[in-house]
C-alpha cells in the first residue's frame, strides 16, 4: 500500500463519513425529541438530491442556490411530514408513529417513482467542482475536498446551535423530559419543528453531496443510505449529536477501508454499518455516547 | 364443551370449507391470491407473537422468511436443475446432495432451519431492549439477505433460483403449495399459536410486553419467553417461506429486503398490535386491499379522458390510504382484543 493510495482513501473515507453524519444527525435528534425512528428521513434527503436536480436542470440555477433550494424545500417537506404525520400521533402508542414515517417513506418513494420514473437520473455536476487538484502526488477533485470541509463547518454550526443557544437548549431539553418541557412555558410544537427542519435541511444537504459524489440520483436512493445512517446514528448514542457524527466516520472510514485493503469484502460494504453497530451494542447496549433513554425518564 | 370451544370449532370447520370451495370452484388467478393471503396470514400471525404477545419489536422476519424460502428451494430443485441453473460459481458438493420432493417434509425442514438461527440469534439479539432491539434485528435481517447475495456456491447469488416447480413424468410442471397446504398450515398456525397465547407461556410473553422489569422481579425467565416467541415465530416464518417459493416458483434476494418486513410490521399494527385476529384481519384487509388496488397501476378511463399506465400509482395510494388509518384508528382494528374477547363483551352487555 503505497502512501498516494492511503491518502486518497483516507480522504474518501473522510468525505463518506462526513455524509452520514449529516444524515445521522437528523435521525438522532428526531428519536431525541420522539422517540422515533424517523423512516422517511432517507427519503427526504432524496427529495433534496432531486430539489437540486432539478433546480439545476430545468430552472438552471448554479449550483449554490441548487443547494439553497434543495435545503428549503427539504426543510418544508421534514416541517410538514412532522405536523401531518406525527403531530396528531404525539400521545399515540408510539408504533402507530413508526408506521406513520414508514407510511410517508412509501409515499415519498412511490410518489418520485410515478413523477420521475424509477430509473437512476444522472446529476450534472458543475465543472469547479470536478477539476482537479493535484497536492504533490495525490490527485484530488475539488468536490472531495469541499464537501468534508464544508460538512465540518456545518457540525460545527450545529453543535453551536445546539450547545451554545437557547434553542438548542430548548431541544436538548426535550430530549431530556417532554412533560417538563411544556410546563416550563416552552412551545414543545415549535422546537419540534425546528429539530424537523434542521434535521432534514442537513440531509438534503447530504443527499446533494451523495449525488455529487456518484453522479446519479434514484428515486429508491434513500432507502439504504438513511439506514446506514441510522446505524451510525444508534452506533454512536442516539439522542447525542456528537455520537451521530462519530458514527457516520467510523462507517464511512470502515467501508472505504474494508474495501480498499480487503477486495473480498466489497459484497458485504453495505453491511459493516450493522456487522459494527451489532458488535457495539453487544458491548455497550446504549451506542458509544449514549445513554439510556428509559431509564434517563425517572 | 364451553359455548367458545363450539364457536372455535365452527369458525374452523368454515375455514375448511372454505379452501375446499376455493381448491376446487376458484379461478386460478383467485387461488393465487387465497394462498397469497393464507401464507401471509401464517407470517403475519407468527410476527404478531414476537412482536406484539411478546412486546419484542423484532425487524426480522424478512430473515427467517428467506432462510425458509431458499433452504426450501434448495431441496426441491434435483440436482440437474442445479447445476443448470448456478451460473457464476458450481453449486458446493452438499447443496447438490440434498433433495426431496415430498413438500410436507420440505416445509418442515425450512421450518426447523429458520428456527435453529433463531435459537442462535436470541443470544445476541436479547441483549438489548426497545428501539435498540429493532435496529439490531434489522441489521440481522439485512446480513442474512446480503449472505445470499455473496454465497453464490450455495444460494447463486442475486439471480437466485427459479423454476422450483414440481415436474410429472410426462413433463408438466406444477406449483407445490396448494390451497391445502397454504390454508392447512395457515389454520394449524392458528391453533399451535392460540393455544401457546393462552397457555401459561402466553401470560408469561404479555408480562414481558407489559413491564419485562416487574416480569423479571416475579419471577419470569424473560430470557427464556423472548426466545422461546422468537424460535416459534420464526419456525412458521420458515414454514410460510417454504410454502412462497412453492407458489411463486422462485426465490431471490431482493424479495426478502426490509420491505418484506414493514408489509408484515403494517399488517400487524393495522389489525392491532397483539390480537391475533387482528393479524389475519389485517392481513386480509392489506392483501386483499393491495390487490384490488392493482387497477390503478392500469391505464384508467376518467370521465372520458383516457390516462396513461403509471406504475407504482398503487403503492402511492396505498401508503396515503395507511397514514390515514393509522391517524385514525390509533389502536389498528382490534386493539389488543381477539374475536372471543369482542364475543364476551356482547355477552356482558346483553345480561
């Protein structure tokens, strides 16, 4: 293994990570506030992958404001999946609410596969971003070097949001105790939709990163991903923000790697996020920043 | 002979009756779906244990379907098929071996199979609780549907396998599950399951859905109920997978993804979680109802202006059609109430 090549994975590995942390964030603080495994949070970010898709195709938008337009209308769709779906299911026994999300994911799929068919669509990715940099003898399209820094400024936002202001505050209150939540004069309603559509902003802004990076967008596109995330989502703690980023590297470095130095492995790529997840929890049953959610209520 | 013991036994001699009519008066493409309904009624009922008597929310049962499907297949295909079929590597020494044609001890075998992983399964998959339990057994789920695809010696990888038809000797083929086989196990489902929900284990698995601590404290080996629900869902799991790849001929991959799951997991909850008739309720309503459904895949007529086919326009409506449901019967149609406790409240009602 030549140092180039290390590099280089190091760097894919770095930039697939950064992408299921974005996802994973959306899901953590979706099951934080609801407990709920939000089913159609991979879908949404397909939705996002298409919103730019289609900004870029039909209304010939650069790039950026693809991005911009993908995230508003992710961000719409993750706010009114909230108060459709979930809202009236909020003191509902808590399965009704997954079949709920599971129901939207059906929808979001079928409903793209009716429109657009269910073939894969090419993403037209704009020229700066796939020329090539060359840092002595590792070669390097600019996207593979954007998108984790971009990622990274964006957790960094999060976690000052989340950390750092009173909103944040509210939402990590939420996921501390709802009842409580309410009788401290906080409009539980509101920062639930804020969680939806912060959630699901930074998955279309992952989902449109994906489809820079494999130039193609499907209808069925966010099925596997969102699970993967999910994964990495529960791998790291869910509930924490900080686990869902740790998860999403530890998956993406571990399928770069795994298939760049063991070939043999490439058909089982899309498991590792389990074969790990499976192994952590074994180990430690709350992910590796988690805590306990049941007993964290009493 | 309780006044119940006689409804139970009425209700089954009219299920009998019922697949007789059908065996012999039904259209072909009805008998389709009567089996269609009767092996999901046999996988929703069974989920229905683990997942809604034993409270455990398992994602699994695409897992143990598939286990079921392709062990099924593997021992109905002779070994000439075999070979003609395995394209990208030869068939391993012992899968060429196995073979029988007798479609009872097929369905056993898959049965047994699906539950031995079961068995292995319940030490890790029980370790954890709640959601971190369905994220677990998902994950089981997806590992087991990507070993078929990566074993290609044994499974021939995503093409599958095909043409698991029953051949006679002057060269017709035809389908091993039949409306007796599917309509058979799905009422001996029935009653094993009935009767194990009712037995001292079946107040065992609720106490471990309603409080596994307070369980525990009285007690309740939980380790013990959780397996012992998840080894028998998953023996009639095996069992419904022998009998689809009996009626459909074939078995690959990308029929057992998770989807397989969330059909039985909407089966479930719609019926209402825990009731077992709900569960063949719900499993007649979703299948039957997706079926009926199926026109709108077609090109339609609308008030005189002539549409095109859209496929997929069936699922969109269905899953429009499921968010309402859920939104307003909370509880799915029976809540945690079986046909005799509806019974006994009328009987309570009309004293």
């Amino acid at each position: 293994m030549d140092s180039v090549l290390f590099f280089q994975q190091m760097v894919n590995g770095f930039s697939l990570g950064s992408m299921y942390a974005l996802i994973a964030i959306g899901y953590t603080m979706v099951y934080g506030v609801l407990r709920l495994i939000n089913f159609a949070h991979g879908d949404i970010m397909m939705v996002g992958a298409y919103a730019a898709l289609f900004s870029m195709t039909s209304f010939t938008l650069p790039f950026p404001f693809a991005l911009l337009f993908a995230v508003t209308v992710a961000a719409v769709l993750g706010v009114a999946t909230d108060k459709i779906a979930y809202k009236p299911l909020r003191k509902a026994p808590r399965i009704s609410l997954l079949i709920t999300a599971i129901g939207i994911s059906f929808l979001l799929e079928n409903l793209f596969q009716v429109i657009f068919g269910g073939a894969p669509r090419s993403f037209n990715v704009p020229e700066y971003l796939e020329q090539v940099v060359s840092i002595g003898d590792v070669n390097l399209a600019v996207s593979a070097i954007l998108v984790p820094i971009i990622t990274l400024v964006l957790l960094a936002c999060v976690l000052f949001i989340l950390y750092k202001t009173k909103y944040g505050m509210a939402i990590r209150a939420l996921a501390f105790d709802i009842q409580t939540v309410n009788l401290m004069g906080i409009d539980a309603n509101m920062i639930i939709s804020i969680v939806f559509a912060l959630g699901s902003s930074l998955a279309a802004i992952g989902g449109v990163f994906w489809a820079l990076n494999y130039p193609s967008v499907d209808p069925l596109m966010g099925v596997l991903i969102g699970l993967k995330a999910f994964a990495a989502a529960v791998l790291g703690g869910i509930g924490s923000v900080g686990g869902a980023v740790l998860g999403g590297f530890i998956i993406g470095f571990t399928e770069v790697v795994a298939v760049a130095f063991f070939p043999d492995l490439a058909g089982f790529k899309d498991a590792f996020a389990f074969i790990f997840l499976i192994l952590v929890l074994l180990f430690k049953p709350t992910g590796i920043l988690g805590y306990d959610f049941e007993k964290s209520r009493f | 002979m309780s006044k119940f013991k006689i409804l139970h036994v009425l209700f089954f001699a009219l299920a009998i009756g019922f697949l007789f009519l059908s065996h012999y008066y039904f259209a072909e493409y009805t008998q389709s779906i009567v089996n269609n309904i009767a092996i999901f009624i046999i996988l929703a009922i069974s989920y229905n244990l683990i997942n809604g008597v034993t409270g455990q929310f398992s994602l699994e049962p695409n897992g143990f379907v598939a286990v079921g499907a392709y062990v099924a297949a593997l021992l109905l295909l002779n070994a000439d098929s075999k070979l003609y079929q395995f394209d990208a590597e030869e068939p391993a020494g012992i899968i060429l071996a196995l073979h029988t044609t007798n479609f009872i001890l097929t369905m056993i075998i898959s049965g047994v199979c699906a539950t031995i992983l079961a068995l292995i399964l319940a030490m890790p998959v029980f370790r954890v609780r709640g959601d971190y339990l369905a994220i677990v057994t998902l994950g089981f789920g997806f590992i087991i549907q990507l070993l078929a695809v990566n074993f290609p010696a044994y499974t021939n990888g995503s093409l599958g396998l095909n043409e698991v038809m029953k051949v006679a000797e002057n060269g017709d083929t035809s389908r091993y599950t039949n409306i007796f086989y599917s309509g058979g196990v799905a009422i001996i489902a029935v009653i094993v399951i009935l009767n194990l929900i009712y037995s001292k284990f079946g107040r065992a698995m609720k106490a471990v859905r309603d409080d596994e601590d307070a369980a525990l404290a009285m007690g309740v080996n939980t380790f013990k109920i959780k397996t012992m629900a998840f080894s028998v869902s998953a023996f009639f799991e095996g069992v419904g997978g022998a009998l689809l790849v009996g009626l459909l001929g074939s078995v690959s991959p990308d029929q057992f993804t998770f989807f397989f799951t969330f059909q039985l997991l909407i089966i479930i909850v719609l019926g209402g979680l825990g009731s077992t008739t709900g569960a063949i309720l719900g499993t007649i309503l979703v299948m039957g109802g997706s079926e009926w459904l199926r026109f709108l895949d077609e090109p339609m007529n609308l008030l005189g202006y002539q549409t095109e086919a859209y496929p997929g326009l069936r699922m969109v409506v269905f899953s429009v059609i499921l968010i309402f449901v859920m939104l307003f019967a909370r509880r799915g149609i029976m809540g945690q109430m079986e046909l005799t406790d509806i019974l006994n409240k009328f009987k309570k009602a009309s004293k």
